[in-house]
C-alpha cells in the first residue's frame, strides 16, 4: 500500500479506538479511560483526590471496603463488563485497606441537624463556580425519612430547570426502576453529589465535588437510609472516595456512614445501553432483599 495511504488508514483507524475510549469514558467503564494517557480524559474525574485518600492511593486500588457484609457481598453477580486489557482484568476487584477511613466518615456530624437547616445554609450558594450557569439549586426530593436514597452525579437541563432532581429521560426511567422495586418515588429520597448544573452536562469537577459533597453527607446523615444507591460513577467514586471505575465494584456492598452502600449504573446509560437493564436489575434486586421488599406484581 501507499505509504501516504497507509498512514492515512493509520490515522483513521487511531480516530475511531479514541472515539470508543472516549465513549466508554462517558460510560464510566474504568478500565478504558485507566489505561488512556492523561490528555484523553479531560472531564472525567478519574482521580478525586482528597488528603485522605492520597494514600489509598498508593494501593494498587483504592476502594475502601469498609466492613462488607459478607452474605450480600458472596450473592454479587458476577460482573458484566470485561475490561479489554488483561492486565487490568488481572487486577483484583477490590483492594481493603481497612485502617484508612474514607473523607465522608471522618466529616463530622452536625447535631441536630436537619434537612430544613442544610438548605438554608446552601442559600444562594456561589461556593463553586457552578453556581454561574445555574437556574435553580436542585437541593434533592423524596420522604425525609427513607430506608432507601439513590445519588446521582448533578443536574441536567430539565432538573435544572425544575428544579427537582431526576425528572428528564433518564429520571423517568429511575421513577420505573423504583415503582418495579414496588415503591413510589415519593418513598425514597433522591439527591446529587453537585447540586447546580455543570454547564453542557459535563461531570462535575473534583473541586466542584469537593465543594458541594458536604451538603450531601449532612442529608445522608439526617435521613439515615439503609441503603444509598450510587447512580453512576461520579456518585460512587465520591461516596467510595476511589479512582476505580464502577463496572470494578458494581452490585457491591459497602458500608458508609450507618448505611449499606451499593452502585449500579446511571440510567442515562440505560438509556444509551438497554441491555445492561438487567445488570441493574440484579443490583436493585439486592437493594429490595435488605429492605425486604418483594417485586410489584403485573
Ligand atoms: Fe454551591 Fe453546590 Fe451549587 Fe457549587 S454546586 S454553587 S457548592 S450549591
């Protein structure tokens, strides 16, 4: 072949592989983005760094699991998304450094606090630069007292439009998955690690996320779930303070700040993957035994 050509062929060939890593990047499948020079992930938030998890992650993975709980860890499906780099298959799932505590559990917890008083210490929040591209603060919804919170990463347009988090496309799809966990909507209570929009429904940054995550532990902390379920990998990776990408410690228990903690994906994913509905349905699954709920009838 021509080398001019080839090199053509080359480059076209180069284009599409950084499509997919990108692609897979928005998915939040880690291994992809793990293995990508720094220059191809400039949104993801792969690396939340915090002066306590510096030396997690040290580790070869930075996950904390803190105190498991072994029967529903030994029910965990088995994973449904393969890394495509053996090494990072080899890899352990998760590493336990059981001695480092994770940033949210060394937060203090505020007494008497309430969810009253951590919107109105929000106020008119201009804490992080998020609050330029902003309509309205999308504080979080549901009963202040659920077994059951589920985190999403921030805002979208019509959250931030509403106000109201969760309530496009892909929060239509959650009101389903939780109907079908034979619950309302207004049973549990949803809310965001950020709590303003990221311009272009980007993911939040780490300094944003740094920011605005404190509000969300005060709302965990004065809910008290049983089970917070992460949506997606910017929420987990938060909570879990970890690098990791999701599809390493999806359908996993953990425990967080009196909770069990569990992560599936977002379902802006579900709506881009439809098969990987049934991924989240094992995981939901789980969330329903702790909570001792049976599936609604047809
Ligand atoms: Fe404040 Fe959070 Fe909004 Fe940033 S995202 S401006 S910290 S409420």
């Amino acid at each position: 072949m021509d080398p001019a050509k080839r090199a053509s062929v080359g480059t076209r060939v180069e284009e599409q592989v950084k499509d997919w890593l990108r692609y897979g990047e928005e998915l939040g499948l880690g291994p992809y983005y793990r293995d990508r020079a720094p220059s191809h992930q400039p949104s993801e938030p792969a690396s939340i760094e915090t002066a306590e998890s510096a030396p997690a992650k040290m580790a070869p993975a930075a996950v904390v699991r803190r105190a498991p709980v072994a029967a529903l860890s030994a029910a965990s499906a088995p994973k449904s998304a393969p890394s495509p780099n053996p090494a990072a298959a080899a890899a352990p799932a998760i590493v336990a450094p059981a001695s480092l505590p994770s940033l949210f559990e060394s937060i203090d917890r505020i007494v008497d606090d309430t969810l009253a008083r951590i919107r109105e210490d929000i106020g008119d929040c201009t804490r992080c630069k998020l609050h330029k591209g902003r309509t309205n603060i999308v504080f979080g919804v549901g009963n202040p007292k659920a077994e059951l919170l589920f985190v999403g990463e921030g805002p979208g347009h019509d959250e931030d439009i509403k106000g109201e988090p969760f309530v496009g496309r892909a929060g239509k799809l959650l009101t389903q998955m939780i109907e079908a966990m034979n619950l309302r909507r207004e049973d549990v209570y949803i809310a965001n690690v950020v709590k303003c929009r990221p311009p272009e429904n980007r993911l939040p940054e780490k300094d944003e996320i740094t920011t605005c995550s404190p509000f969300l532990m005060r709302q965990i902390d004065v809910i008290k779930p049983k089970v917070v379920c992460c949506l997606g990998s910017c929420a987990a990776q938060t909570l879990l303070q970890t690098t990791q990408g999701i599809s390493r410690f999806r359908g996993e228990w953990f425990d967080f700040r009196g909770a069990k903690l569990i992560a599936t994906y977002h379902p802006a994913y579900l709506l881009r993957n439809p098969p990987a509905k049934s991924e989240v349905w094992k995981d939901l699954q789980k969330v329903m035994a702790v909570l001792g709920l049976q599936p609604r009838k047809r």
